[in-house]
C-alpha cells in the first residue's frame, strides 16, 4: 500500500457574523455537527459613527493522529521523510456569491476545543462551544476567533473559487506524532482561514461601531476593504462518502525486483539503466519479518556463476555503482526496504562469454548465509526504430467482492497484443509476462465515474505498481471506498519512446461489501 486515509475526527465553523436582526452577532453558534464548513469575510454590511462592520468566518478540523502513530508503529506506514502527509477538502456547491483569487492560510491550533452539537449556519441560533470567543465549556479563546500557532502554516490559493484544497502538511503531521514531550506539538487539529489582507478591515482606534459586539471583532489595520463571501467545504459528517475530509499519506512503497528482467550492462546505456535491483523477502510462517540479528540493518550479497543448478568458482567480481562502491569488488551491500524485505542494486558485464545463469547469495557475514537465489541475465533490447509497444493486460487474481476489511493484491498478467506463443509456451503452465516498470493505477467508483483514487504519476508514486519475477502487482486497502458499491480499476503505462503515459483499454471491475 501506498495509500492511507483518515477522516477528520472533529470539525466546526466559528463566526462573528450578524444574525438576521443586524445587531446582535453569532459569536456563542455552534455548527460542529453540520454538513459543510464555511470561511468568509464580509466588510461593510453595518456601518456606525466610527467605521464600517467586519464579520468574519473561520473554521477548525481535526483528526486522529494517534491512529496515525500506531500505523507507523505497526510498519504499516514508513518513518519520517519517507512520507508525506495531505491534508484534502472538498468544495461544496452553494447558490450564494463565491469568492475569487484568494488564499487560505491552514494553521495548528494550540489549544483543546470542542466540536459541538450545533446545525443552524444561517441564523445562527444554535448555542455551544466550541464557539467565536471559546474553545469549550471551560477555556476562552486567548484570542478571539481561535489561537493559532505561527509555525508550520500553509497558504493555498484559489483563483477560482470552486477548487478543492490538498496542501502538503507533513511538517505538523510529524509535528504532532512526535508529541509536545519530544519536541513536537500536541494535535489540536488545523485552523482554516482567509489570509490577514483578505480578512475585513477593522481598527480598534474607531472604537465600537454602534453594535456593541467590538470585543468580538478582530484588529486588522491591514485587512480588505471588500468582501469575500463565501467558501464552503463538505464536514465530516456530509452524507457523501468521498467528500469527507481526510488527511492523506502517501508514500513510494514500490518493490521493482528484475530478477525477471535483469539485463547486462551495454555501453549504450546511461549508468543508471545499467543498475538492476534484486530482492530478498524473508517469509517466515507466511509473513514478513525482519530477520534476527539484522533488523533493519545491511546485508551483502555475492554472485557466482551457475553449474548444474549450484553456484560455482569465484564470486564475480562486479563493476563500480548501486551497491558496489569499490571497482571490481566482489560483495554488493544490500539495504533494508520494509518489514522483512532487503534488497541490493548491481550490474553485470556480459563479457565475451556471457554467463547463462547467476546464483545471488545474501549474507550477514561472512561466514552466515541467509539466501540463495537465481536469475538469467540477458542483452538489453536494441531499437533502430521507435518501437510501438501495444500490450493486452489481465487480472489473474480478481475477485467479484471484497470486504472493507480486506487488503487486497491485485495481480496483473501483460503480454504483447501481437504475442505469437511457441508450442511450447502454450504448454508451460507459468507463461512469461512482460513486467512494466513504469505502470500506475486508478480506482473509479462505475455508477458516476467518480475517480476516488486518481492517477499518481510524476514525483508521486503512491500509485506506482510493483513487479517481481510475477510481474505487476498493487496492494489496496479496502476500507478506503465506500460499500455497496462497484468499482473499477484503470491502469496507464509509461511508453518512453513517446515520452507520455497510455491509459490501457482493459479495465477490472469488483463490488466492496460491508
């Protein structure tokens, strides 16, 4: 998996707007259990003796960072650096006038509040906390509208207004897993809001405006003199199951072993299409565990020739890259990747006589081996023309129905379309796949073709497929899509002598059951 999900665990929206009399302001409304989260700035809708109204709206959101941490704790997700953490919203439709070019400022809260129980966002009768002026029952805000920490903020743009928000928020994630007690900060979630120039003008040198609510009106010499009013997000607790608010982590968690494909080195190819990766997984009872003595430490491995299915004569001395940093060494090092899976990056010279057959062997040290594998090296294909590669792909291993609690494998078998099998091929029950190392997944909901895991190329891996000597594979955790509903996976592959990703026209549908 490269993908984990967690719905927001508390949200509400806080505002010092009018109520519909124009005098008295909703600042003591509650709105944690309505269905949309809303931000705006309205400058001017009162004026008095001293100065023109501000009425503002923020919002707060939190999720369950505990979980997160015991997801990390669990190797379920991988430690810091080696993740990246998105917060995502989703804009709701309203028929009321929409903002545009304008920029929310994502901001930790740094203090506890309550989410509340109120609804009424348009005349604000509601009563409760979190509130305006007080983050719960017993604690004011120390600051009016909520106290926010300076550090780790986020600025998102949206120059039409429509958009949805995803902003990397790693920073205070990690922030929050570390804990106050280990220099991080304590979770209290994100304060959303427009930015200081954007939120309405008021001075307090103007005194009180005539409503007698100035205590609850911000000190902003800078702000706008011109409303923004109004963006909406869907809450936690829409009705819409891809709508909800969620932090996101995503992360390259992709195996790419060649020990199917693994190719000798041509003085044609830059050094680093020379490097092929080999994989050890050390399942123990039919689960991945870190092997003793190891851990998450290095390994070495050492090539040898094959005879008679054994490895022969001396190790192979091996070129300088990947794992070899000295010339002509004969040990690889091998670094962890995972849970119980280690791997190493080597290249081979086929020489005047290439080897037909190589025998890996891992090693703690010198004297304890751990593995031994085999592959077959062969010649890097060479193309005096632009080759058009057009595949045909399968699922081998598709079920009808998954349960939300299931980690599913999808496997995939490609082949040439054009692929014209040998006698024997047909007669061999493991027929060869080609293996793509640049392939990458989607998953859309079939009845309104929602993509609810669109594709993740470029720099995000998150949605990369695996390969080993198998082929393509993805793991997916099920609890990600909603129930009682079919779904449909797409898969895109890198074609390099165009320089562009090919949707294939296979597609691989299942139904998620509670």
């Amino acid at each position: 998996m490269a993908i984990l999900r967690y719905t927001a665990s508390a949200d509400n929206t806080i505002t010092n707007a009018y109520e519909a009399n124009l005098v008295t302001r909703g600042t003591g409304s509650n709105m944690g259990f309505a269905d949309s989260l809303e931000v705006f700035s309205i400058y001017g809708q009162e004026s008095g003796s001293n100065g023109q109204s501000q009425e503002l709206s923020r919002f707060l959101i939190q999720f369950p960072i505990n979980q997160v941490s015991a997801d990390r704790s669990a190797g379920t997700i991988p430690a810091s650096g080696s993740v990246a953490f998105y917060l995502k919203m989703f804009n709701a439709e309203h028929p009321f006038t929409l903002p545009q070019d304008f920029n929310l400022v994502v901001a930790p809260v740094s203090q506890s509040w309550s989410e509340g129980t109120g609804l009424d966002m348009d005349n604000y009768q509601d009563l409760g906390k979190s509130n305006w002026m007080s983050a719960s029952n017993t604690t004011k805000w120390t600051e009016v509208g909520g106290d926010y920490l300076t550090a780790s903020n986020y600025n998102v743009h949206f120059p039409i207004g429509i958009e949805n928000l995803e902003v990397d928020v790693s920073d205070a994630v990690e922030s929050w897993i570390k804990g106050k007690g280990s220099g991080g900060y304590t979770n209290y979630g994100f304060g959303i809001r427009l930015t200081a120039s954007q939120e309405a003008y008021f001075s307090s040198s103007l005194g009180d405006i005539g409503d007698g609510n100035s205590g609850s009106v911000i000190q902003n010499v800078s702000g706008a003199t011109q409303s923004y009013y109004t963006k909406k997000f869907f809450a936690r607790s829409t009705e819409f199951f891809f709508k909800r608010p969620v932090l996101e982590a995503r992360w390259d968690s992709r195996v790419m072993d060649d020990r199917e494909n693994f190719y000798f080195s041509s003085a044609l190819a830059p050094a680093a299409d020379n490097l092929n990766r080999l994989y050890f997984y050390n399942y123990i009872r039919g689960r991945l565990v870190n092997i003793p003595g190891v851990g998450t430490g290095n390994l070495t491995a050492s090539f040898y020739s094959s005879s008679a299915g054994d490895p022969t004569g001396s190790a192979i001395r091996l070129p300088l890259g990947g794992g070899v940093t000295t010339a002509l060494s004969t040990n690889a090092t091998c670094s962890y990747v995972s849970t119980g899976i280690y791997s190493c990056s080597v290249s081979l010279t086929a020489g005047a006589n290439p080897l037909q057959a190589v025998h890996d062997v891992w090693r703690r040290d010198a004297s304890t081996e751990l593995f031994t594998g085999s592959f077959y090296p062969e010649e890097i294909p060479k193309y005096d023309y632009a080759p058009t590669f057009n595949r045909v792909t399968s699922c081998t291993n598709l079920k009808k129905t998954y349960s939300t609690t299931d980690t599913a494998r999808f496997r995939f078998f490609v082949r040439d379309r054009n692929w014209s099998p040998t006698i024997y091929v047909v007669a061999t029950a493991n027929n060869p796949t080609d293996i793509i190392q640049s392939a990458s997944y989607s998953i859309y909901r079939v009845t309104d073709n929602l993509a609810v895991v669109p594709y993740g190329t470029g720099s995000n891996y998150s949605t990369y497929l695996s390969y080993d000597r198998e082929g393509n594979y993805f793991d997916f955790d099920m609890s990600m899509l909603e129930p009682d509903y079919m779904y449909e996976i797409r898969l895109s592959y890198y074609n390099d002598s165009i320089g562009s990703w090919q949707e294939q026209p296979q597609t691989f549908k299942f139904r998620v059951e509670e």
